[in-house]
C-alpha cells in the first residue's frame, strides 16, 4: 500500500512538473541555466525532446514551446548558444524517433494489444494509416508538427509502414526542418518587446496552433463513428472494436 502511494505521490509529481512546464518553459530554462550552467544546462532539454519523441508513452510532452523559449535564450546575452541549442534539439528529434521506430519494430504490436498507451486509439491509428498510404515517407514530416501524432508516427512506421533507410530519410528532414523552425523563430522574434511583456500568453499560443489539429481530428473523428454508427446500426463503442480489430489485421 506504502509503495503504490509513493509511486502514486511521484506520477503526480512529474505531471505537475510537466504542467509547468508548459506554462511557464522560460522560469524553467533560466533556473537550470544558474543551476547547471551554460554546457549541463542542454542536458534537461535534450531529454525532454528525446522522451517527447522516443517514447510512445509520453506524447503530452511541451516540445514545441520549449523550443521556441530555447530559441529566445539563445540570443545574445540570453545565456544559450544558438547552434548548440539546434544540434542539440536536431539529435533529441532524430534520435527520439528513431528510438520509437525501434521500440515499435521489436514491441510494438504487444503495446498495441496491451491498451496501455490510452492516447494510442484506433482514430488515431487509422488517421495515421491513411497519412502513410497517402503521403509515405512524408508522414514523418507532417506529424512533426502535430504534438501526439509526433509521437506516435514513427512508432507505427516502426510496425511495417516503411523500412528503416527510408524512415532515417525522412526523420532527419522532419527533425531538423521541425528544430530549425521554433528554435529560429524564438531566436529572431523573442526579442520583441510584445513578446517578452506577453511571453506566457505567446507559448499558450504556441500550444493551442499545434494542439489544434489533432482537436480537430478528434472531432471529425467522433463525428465519423457516430455517423458510420447510425447508417450501420452498430453502436459507436462497437464500431470503434471493429475499427482496432480491422487494423491488427
């Protein structure tokens, strides 16, 4: 009983930290910069992308705002170095995923299976089953920049969609054209009086654009199921078992 309240007590600990995080990436980047300093500080930051991208259990990560508040901090006098902060950035990304691809191409049907990974639902597999037959490669790119789908891409690559040299391919596009994007623009833009008088509202912004189309994805999709449900006759719950049984096949 002791133990589960510990582990309980430390799960709520780290999605506090995380909420946080989220609103406030600035506070956090400048207290590990006085903490650690100008070199261990990029340690956190790798690690919060890499996890973010590599490990299909954490999709709810804050990468897309924290790069943008890195990129602010890599301005002069902000105590970062610009193209430290995109290597970086650029190895957490490419090697995230291709962690993920890994973990999908030895596990990932046991996970699917398990129903561990909640936020991996059949809608979510089945929008990106026809990303994949529509676009290919260039999935990897385009989930980029949408946060769960991010994660969850390479991670259904990894169960047969594309072989490792083609997914490299495109992981290293998508990471780096991802990176190179919010770390610039808060490098050139974070500056702005607007913007550092603004600076929490400006990431909230930032969250909402990227969230916004997997929201609506969602919705097209429970939209989807309950129309296929009433034409069919089948209840939504059972069309949606019906939807995950026909991707396991």
């Amino acid at each position: 009983m002791l133990i589960w309240l510990e582990v309980k007590v430390g799960f709520v600990g780290i999605i506090d930290f995380f909420i946080n995080l989220l609103k406030d990436p600035r506070g956090f980047i400048a207290g590990w910069i006085v903490a650690l300093g100008p070199v261990w500080v990029y340690s956190p930051l790798f690690l919060i992308v890499f996890v973010e991208t590599g490990v299909v259990f954490f999709p709810f990560l804050p990468g897309d705002s924290l790069l943008f508040a890195v990129g602010v901090f890599s301005a002069e006098g902000g105590g970062l170095n610009l193209a430290a902060s995109l290597i970086v950035f650029y190895a957490a990304a490419i090697l995230g995923n291709t962690s993920n691809y890994w973990i999908a191409r030895f596990l990932g049907h046991r996970i699917i299976d398990s129903g561990k990974v909640k936020a991996l639902t059949p809608e979510r597999m089945a929008k990106l089953d026809h990303f994949f037959s529509k676009y290919g490669g260039l999935t990897i790119v385009i989930t980029r920049f949408m946060p769960f789908f991010r994660t969850f891409a390479p991670f259904i690559a990894g169960t047969g969609h594309m072989n490792f040299a083609k997914f490299t391919l495109w992981n290293t596009i998508g990471g780096v054209a991802w990176v190179s994007l919010f770390v610039l623009t808060g490098y050139f833009f974070g500056g702005i009086p607007f913007i550092q008088e603004h600076f929490e509202v400006i990431v909230l912004g930032i969250v909402a654009v990227s969230v916004a189309p997997a929201v609506i994805a969602a919705v097209k999709g429970a939209i989807s199921s309950k129309k296929k449900a009433k034409e069919t006759g089948i209840p939504a719950d059972e069309a949606e078992l019906e939807a995950e049984k026909a991707l396991r096949q």
